[in-house]
C-alpha cells in the first residue's frame, strides 16, 4: 500500500469529481424513472424480507 500512496498526488487533476451529462441530469429529475426505481428497489427489499422469514 506504501507504494501506491507515493504515487497519489491528491490535489492533480484527475481526482476531480465527474460532472453528470444531460442524459444523467434527466434521469435523476426524470418523474416516471424515478417511479420506476422505487418499484424495483421496494420488489427487491420485499424478496429479501420474505427469504428472512421462510
């Protein structure tokens, strides 16, 4: 690990954070998608519940 961090220059460049294209900003504000994510995520919670309590 020691000679990793002697190669990481924390404040360079490349250690930016990315900046969401227009495709990204429309899903996160995107209504509908945001429906969809709900669902799947709730379909997936209620699958790992009912394999906890079988």
């Amino acid at each position: 690990m020691k000679e990793i961090e002697k190669y990481v220059k924390p404040y360079e460049a490349n250690f930016t954070t990315m900046i969401p294209t227009k495709f990204v900003k429309f899903m996160r504000t995107c209504v509908l998608w945001q429906i969809l994510r709900f669902i799947v995520i709730n379909l997936k919670m209620l699958v790992v519940v009912r394999k906890s309590h079988s």
